[in-house]
C-alpha cells in the first residue's frame, strides 16, 4: 500500500516490476499497489482466520491508516483475498 507506514512497500514493487521487465522469465506475475491498506496488508479471509475476533479493531489500532482510511484498507483486503483466490484456484485447475 502506499501509505506503509513502515517502509516504501510501493517503491520496491515498483522496482520489481522494473526489473522483472528487463530480465527473461517464464512466470506470471500480478503487482498491484494500493493507495489505502496499511502494512499489514493480509487477505481478509486469512486475517479473519488469524484473528477470528477483533481483527478488524487490531487492525484499527495497529496502524493509523486503518484508522484514517478503514473503509479502503478493508477493501484492499478483500481485493486482495479475491486475486490471491482466483490464482490458487487456476493454478489448482491446471494441474
């Protein structure tokens, strides 16, 4: 997420994305940089897993962005709980 308060996490997928683009490779990769999510950027469902009760107040004051921005951050959970399922299940599909 971009407002990582704990390091520059969008500076270093950036860079990924940079050099991945310049080295040959045979894998599929998906970045996605979010403007709201916090360091603590777990899929919803795995931090419900985690935290089966008040994760979502953990996560409130853990990090002020959650704060400041929960709606976002929560968003930014589920979509990445949606990516990360959609490639597990395609992976699983192809074998």
């Amino acid at each position: 997420a971009e407002d990582d308060a704990l390091w520059d996490t969008a500076k270093y997928i950036r860079r990924m994305e940079k050099r991945l683009a310049e080295k040959p490779h045979s894998c599929e990769v998906e970045a996605v940089v979010y403007e709201h999510g916090t360091h603590f950027v777990f899929p919803d469902g795995m931090l419900k897993t985690m935290l089966p009760v008040g994760s979502a107040l953990f996560v409130k004051l853990a990090f002020s962005a959650a704060k400041k921005y929960p709606k976002e951050c929560k968003t930014a959970r589920i979509d990445i709980d949606r990516r990360m399922t959609r490639v597990i299940c395609d992976w699983r599909d192809r074998k």
